[in-house]
C-alpha cells in the first residue's frame, strides 16, 4: 500500500491525538453515545463505502435485503462505537483490560495449547477484533498476529506499539511465514483474520457467505503443516466498556481424514464458521470491504443457473 504525503499522515495523526486525548477523560456511557454520533456521521461522508456495504448484505443474506439499510446503518454506528471503547481501553493496566474481556468456553483455547502443537487462532473484521487481540494478549504467552500495513506511518507505528504492550509479536503479511512457523512449532499461538479479499494468486476460491470468494488458504495451510488446533475466536460487545471473547469450534487437523486435509475443503470449513457468525449478527461485520472483489456477483447455484 502506498503512504499518503508526509503533510497528510501528520494533519491525520495530530487529528487522532487530539480525539484520543478527548476520549482517555470520557466515561464509557459517553463514549458509547459520541461513537455512535462517530459511526453516524462516517456513513454519511462514506456514501461509496455505505452503497458497497449494502449490496454485499443483499447479495450476501437475501432473506434480509428488506433490513439492509438499516442494519448497515447500525454497522457504522458500532464500529465508531469500536474505535472509541478501543481508544479508552489501549492504555489500561493489563489487569483491568483483562477484566474488561472475559473469556467465554475458555477451556477450548487452553485444551488447544495442551495439545503442544502450536494454535491457529482464526476470528474476523468482526465485533471488536482490536480490544480481543489486547486481551488474548494480556491472557495468552507467546502469541503472534498478522497485520497489514497502513497508508499512514505515523498511526501505524502507533497501533503497533498498542498491540505489542501486551507482549504480542506482530508480523507483516506479506513476510509472515518464517515467523508464524516458528511460533507455532514452538506451540505458540498465531492469529490469522481471513476475511477479506486476496488476489486469486494468493488463496483459493470457495464460499463466504454463500458467495464465492478469493480466501486465503494460508491458515489451513500452516495448521496441516505443523499439526496445529484450528480455534475459532470472536469478540462480541456487551455494555459500555465491556466485551466477551468467545472460543468455538476447535477443529483438530490430525485427527481429520485424508479428503479433510485438503487446503481447499479445510479453508471452506474455516469460512463457514466465520460465515455463521455473520449471519446471526450481521450488523458487527466489516461489510464496507469488497470481499467478493474478482468474483462473479451470483452465488454458485445462479452461476450455474446462467450457463
């Protein structure tokens, strides 16, 4: 990605502590109600964005298309809710972050780690997947994410050293393997968010959400490579100031069968896990992403259907 002016990245990075200051002496209450008033606003300058976001949800949950509008509507309200509650939490003690995230089914993460082959901890643009990863890793040793640089350095630098206070080890997308083999072969734990789109050199192309999609195959990859615990992780928000990251769905690879161990069946699995999730709370997805950018706009059954 391509950083934006020196200028740009400044006036952008002075706006941001100039709002993180503002936040840092806010109750969550306030927070909850000025994060909102945040998303509100960003949906009304993101018209693009707004439009993209609800044909995915149409296209993605026709039984909903009725509720588009509105759902994608509360979509921006949680996620200017998000970046606030993650504002006001980035700088707590350990301690007090860990209290501000409990862990739900919590056994399966730690059954995972028992297992002594390394853990690929997989969660989505969904919830409150920033305020999870400080809170995995205040709860969790030797863990290991995956980040996308940003077009601002100055704010990249920033968020990186917020995700690394905890101790977590962050890695480049796009030099990642070397370090997330090692992490796992040392039975660390690795997190991986797989999706958004990639280009079809990079993945595989199977369902999301019903519709076909350019997906990584890079999780299930790693895990069949090392004979890691697939974990599923999701970070769901409660009230003001409060979250719950809930473990599901381990999916222990060495115990699969030879046709379960193929990447392309493996990475199907991981996203209808993800897709699940989804559809049951569609307003805490990142929908403003073009997922299905490269692909045809039917599902597979319409595809068919049309030839």
């Amino acid at each position: 990605m391509s950083r934006k002016s020196r200028f740009l990245q400044r006036l952008e990075y002075a706006a941001y502590r100039l709002v993180a200051g503002r936040v840092a002496k806010m109750s969550d209450d306030s927070a909850e109600r000025w994060g909102t008033r945040i998303g509100n606003l960003t949906r009304l300058f993101a018209r693009r964005r707004h439009r993209l976001a609800v044909e995915n949800l149409r296209r993605a949950l026709p039984e909903r298309a009725s509720e588009a509008e509105a759902i994608i509507a509360e979509c921006w309200r949680h996620f200017g809710r998000e970046l606030l509650a993650y504002i006001r939490i980035k700088d707590l003690p350990i301690e007090e972050l860990a209290a501000r995230c409990p862990f739900g089914n919590e056994e399966i993460l730690r059954d995972a780690v028992a297992d002594g082959h390394g853990v690929v901890l997989i969660s989505a643009h969904f919830g409150g997947w920033e305020v999870a990863g400080l809170a995995l890793t205040a709860h969790v040793e030797n863990v290991m994410t995956v980040a996308r640089p940003l077009d601002n350095e100055l704010l990249e630098n920033e968020l990186a050293r917020d995700r690394a206070r905890t101790g977590a080890s962050i890695v480049d997308r796009r030099h990642a393997a070397r370090g997330l083999l090692k992490t796992l072969n040392d039975n660390g734990v690795v997190v991986l968010l797989p999706d958004q789109a990639v280009l079809p050199r990079e993945g595989t192309l199977v369902p999301f959400l019903g519709r076909d999609a350019w997906t990584t195959d890079a999780p299930a990859k790693l895990a069949l490579r090392v004979g890691s615990t697939i974990v599923f992780a999701f970070c769901i928000p409660g009230k003001p100031g409060q979250h719950r990251l809930e473990f599901e769905e381990p999916i222990r690879v060495n115990e699969l069968s030879e046709g379960e161990r193929d990447p392309g069946a493996l990475t199907e699995r991981i996203n209808a896990v993800i897709s699940r999730r989804i559809a049951a709370r569609p307003e805490l997805w990142l929908w403003m992403h073009d997922r299905w950018k490269g692909t045809a706009a039917g599902t597979r059954s319409e595809v068919a259907n049309a030839e």
